[in-house]
C-alpha cells in the first residue's frame, strides 16, 4: 500500500510482555459476592495480569522492546526514533522512554519522547512514526513505539474487574513485514470529555463507566465517519474489525454498532434472523482476536495492539493482502480509525506473534495475595530497596527501589 507520498508504510515489529502473575476474575468474583458470569460473560473477561512492586512501565516496556528487535533481527542502531506511550508514567518530568533508550542500547541520534493521552498515547506515537517517515526525515531508519501501561483501579470499585498490565512494542518502518497501513484512510476524533480520568494525587483511575462506553462508541462512529469520508464500514470486504479492548465486550458492543451503520439500521437482537447475522459477524471478524485481550485484561494503550499480535498470528494463506480495520480510543477522549492491510511476509513471524506460551507460564494469585501486592505497589515508588525474589522475579530487569529521589533497576538473571 503506497500512500500520498510514495512510501509503503507500516508495523515491521510486534511483541508483547506483561507481569509475571494474574488473578483469575472467577476468584476475585467470589472475593467481591458477585456473580462469576458477569465477569466471564458481562465483561467477557476470564484474568487480569497483575504487576509485582518490582514490575513497572519501564521493565514492561524494555521487555517487549527488547523481543521486538530480537525476534525480528533488527540491530538497535536501525532504530531513529522512540516513542513511549503511558498513562502510568514513573516520573512527572523524565519520560519513561529515556529509560527505555538507555536499557535497550539505543543510539544517541535517536528522537526519544513519550506520549499521554489515556489509552490513544501509542497510536498518536505510531501515526507520528508513519508521517516521520513518509516525510523523508527517518532517512531509512525505523520508528519503535512502545505501549506500556498497569491498569489500576480501586479495590471493590465497578472498574476492578477491568484492570490488567502489559506492554506491546512495534517497530514502524517502510517496507513493513507484518502491517501495512493505509495513511490515507487515517480518520481522527478529539473532544473533551470526562468519562475516564486520574488525578495526580491518585494512583487509581477514576470513571464514569457507563458514560464512558457512550464516549467510546461516538468517538468510533465520528472517527470513522472520518476515516471512509462517511461511508459505511465496509466490515464484508474486512478480514478483521480489531478495536481497543478495555473488556472483551467492549469490542463486542462496538461491532455491533458498525454492523447497524453496515446494514444501514439498526439490527434487534430479539429477531433471530438479526440475532444471527450479528453473532456469525462477530464470530467471523472480531472473537477470534480477543483471546489474549480476555487473558491479560486492560492494557490501556496497548490493548488494540495485543488484539492485532493476535489476530496476525491466525492469518492463513487467504488472508494474506487482506485489509483489517483498527479502531484505537483513549478517553478524555482522542480515537482514530484507519485500515491496514496484511504483509505476504507475515508467515515467517507467526511464531513471535502468538503470546500463548508467555501466558501460561504465569503465576496464579489467591485474593490475599493480589491485595498485598497492590498494597505493597502503593508504596514502591518511595522504597529503598525491593527484592525481586520477594515477587517469584528471577530473570529480566526489575525495578529494585529509590535512591537520592532516582529510580534503580537492576538486570536479573537466573
Ligand atoms: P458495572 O456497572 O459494574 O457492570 O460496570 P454492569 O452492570 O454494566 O454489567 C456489565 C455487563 O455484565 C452488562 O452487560 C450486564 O448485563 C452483564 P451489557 O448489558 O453491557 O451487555 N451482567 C451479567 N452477565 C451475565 N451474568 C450475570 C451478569 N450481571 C451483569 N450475572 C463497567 C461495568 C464497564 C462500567 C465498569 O467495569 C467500569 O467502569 N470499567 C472502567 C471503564 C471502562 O472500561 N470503560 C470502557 C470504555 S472507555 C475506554 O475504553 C478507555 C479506557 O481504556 C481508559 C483509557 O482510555 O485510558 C477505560
């Protein structure tokens, strides 16, 4: 796909990492009173990864940095800029992107920034990248964006069930091996909403939860509508709707919405013959993808990035050249839509991009555990020194503590 200028654009890279251990939402069903099922089948959640005091956007964020060029046999000085997208930052003032630069032995030449706004800061960092280099200035260089985010909301809030940790790190290039992306269909949205919010005095997000999910799907509809210059979504033509994933049936919701403005009206679940056309979609385009957003929770900037690693692990040999529709929403609230199509190259990478064995070799946590480590993460920013051991960490960079006011890390090995 060659756009305005004449350049092939798009994501080369893709890798994910996420904390060491979860909590199974049917565990902390029973520790709240509440039904599993609203959980499993409300929210469509089965766990949540859960980050240890020693586990933070830095050490996520270098993990899956550090997978990105590695599975992908990209040498750190092809790198011209890095972007780090966080509504978790470390630090008010130093970015979490110049640890990252340090840690993963990136070039002095390389721009290095970090990005914020909700769960849209890595999309405004990967659209960034692609004009940076559709504009001549990456001069054959690469782009790596991070996502890296802990998800954290009160104890006992509605919000619990749907926290989650991860970081997702794509290298944007010309000649890109996994996605192309359509820059001409690149579709934006912004207003000023407050469904979704953290104050700086507050380590935990606060939400309006039901007016959020009304902000989320206007922001899809308008984004959209931008995107295809108002025409429908074309979800036949599609081989995948992939959207931001706070729950799995967030994603749900929103395909339901574009399958109504598809048809042209609105589909009545209680028809059968509505009901039918809406689950077979749903089924087809988008369920198949959510596996690892139902396994490790709300990433928030990375969340539709994990359901893309997802969705471009199962691509058969049909799929290849096929165009997928990705819809990215930050609240507060900024979202784009746009359209990627899929790399003949994709096949040799499939193994880099399914997660599964990564997941399963997670520890499970009882309820007295997860509290203790949340408690005892309310306090790491200002401790003098941790000890990964203490959280089961014996291999990767851990964060050990503060010393005169800095941030210490430390590589383990085992
Ligand atoms: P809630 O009010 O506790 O849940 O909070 P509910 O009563 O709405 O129930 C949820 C679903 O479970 C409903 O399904 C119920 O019917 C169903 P729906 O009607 O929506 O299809 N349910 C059951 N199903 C089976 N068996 C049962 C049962 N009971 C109920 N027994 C809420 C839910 C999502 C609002 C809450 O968890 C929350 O506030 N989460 C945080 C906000 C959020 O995730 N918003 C999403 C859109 S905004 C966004 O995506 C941005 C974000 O990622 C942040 C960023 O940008 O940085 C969040």
């Amino acid at each position: 796909m060659v756009n305005a200028t004449g350049h092939t654009v798009g994501i080369d890279a893709l890798a994910f990492a996420c904390p060491k251990a979860y909590l199974d939402l049917s565990t902390l069903a029973e520790a709240r009173g509440v039904d599993p099922l609203k959980y499993t089948q409300g929210l469509g959640q089965e766990k949540m990864a859960i980050a240890s005091p020693c586990e933070d956007t830095v050490t996520m964020a270098v993990e899956a940095g550090r997978l990105a060029l590695k599975n992908y046999g990209i040498d750190p000085k092809e790198i011209g800029t890095l972007i780090v997208g966080t509504e978790t930052g470390v630090d008010h003032s130093k970015p979490v992107a110049v640890y990252v630069h340090e840690l993963l032995g990136l070039s002095h030449r390389c721009r290095t920034f970090e990005t914020k706004h909700a769960c849209y800061g890595a999309s405004a960092g990967l659209t960034a990248s692609l004009d940076w280099i559709a504009s001549g200035r990456a001069k054959g260089r690469k782009a790596l964006v991070i996502a890296s985010d802990i998800a954290s909301y009160g104890l006992k809030t509605a919000g619990e069930p749907t926290q989650g940790a991860g970081a997702v790190a794509m290298v944007v290039s010309h000649q890109p091996r996994l996605l192309e992306i359509d820059t001409t269909t690149i579709g934006d949205y912004t207003r000023q909403v407050m469904d979704f919010w953290r104050p700086l005095y507050s380590k935990y997000a606060f939400a309006d939860g039901h007016f959020s999910i009304e902000c989320y799907l206007e922001a899809l509809s308008e984004a959209r509508s931008v995107a295809l210059e108002d025409q429908a979504e074309p979800i036949e033509t599609l081989r995948a709707c992939l959207y931001h994933v706070p729950f799995v049936k967030m994603a749900k919701k929103a395909h339901f919405q574009e399958l109504c403005v598809a048809m042209g009206r609105d589909l009545d679940l209680g028809q059968p013959a509505d009901e039918q056309l809406f689950a077979n979609s749903f089924a087809r385009k988008v369920a198949p993808f959510l596996r690892f957003n139902a396994q490790v929770g709300n990433i928030y900037t990375g969340s539709l990035y994990l359901s893309v690693m997802d969705c471009l692990s199962q691509i058969d040999q049909q799929g290849l050249g096929a165009s997928i529709g990705l819809f990215s929403y930050g609240s507060g609230c900024g979202a784009t839509y746009c359209l990627g199509k899929i790399a003949p190259t994709i096949h040799t990478f499939t193994s880099a991009l399914d997660i599964t064995s990564q997941l399963v070799q997670r520890r499970r946590l009882n309820i007295e555990d997860y509290e203790s480590l949340i408690a005892a993460r309310e306090v790491s920013d200002q401790a003098s020194r941790l000890d990964p051991s203490d959280y089961n960490l014996n291999h990767g960079l851990a964060y050990v503590g503060t010393r005169n006011h800095q941030r210490q890390y430390e590589w383990l090995s085992d």
